[in-house]
C-alpha cells in the first residue's frame, strides 16, 4: 500500500482563500471516494491534511505536488 499526505492552505485572501480551502478538500474527498483509495482529514481554520492510501495513489495524485496559485477575478472587472 501506498501513502501520501495532501496539505491544503489558505494564504491571502480572507474568507474567499478559507472557502477555496474547503472547496478543494471536497474534490479530493470526492475523488478518493471513488478510486476507493482509504483517507483521514484534519481540518482547521484555513488548512486540511488529507492522508491518502491505497494502491497506486502515489501515480493517481502525482501531478499535485507543489504550489498551485489560484486568482480570483472579480466578477466587476472587465476583461
């Protein structure tokens, strides 16, 4: 069996970057669900660490490590 531990947090943003947190930890839930991968979540204010185990999670999630910056655009600037 696989481990691998997901950290998701929240930098600058206020309650929108909390809410992308939240946001996130559900698609990673969604999706260890179902490739029936085993996982635990710890959640506080603004961070979630997702362990993840099963077989092969380490060539399923292998794409997701390091910084990922998301940029919110306001839906008042026009573009």
């Amino acid at each position: 069996m696989e481990q691998i531990i997901i950290e998701i947090r929240a930098a600058e943003g206020g309650q929108d970057s909390k809410l992308l947190v939240e946001d996130l930890r559900d698609i990673y839930l969604k999706t260890a669900r179902v490739n029936n991968f085993d996982f635990k979540v710890i959640n506080r204010d603004g961070f979630a660490s997702i362990w993840l185990t099963g077989k092969k999670v380490k060539t399923f999630f292998k794409n997701e490590s390091g910084p990922h910056r998301w940029l919110r655009i306001p839906p008042t600037e026009k573009r």
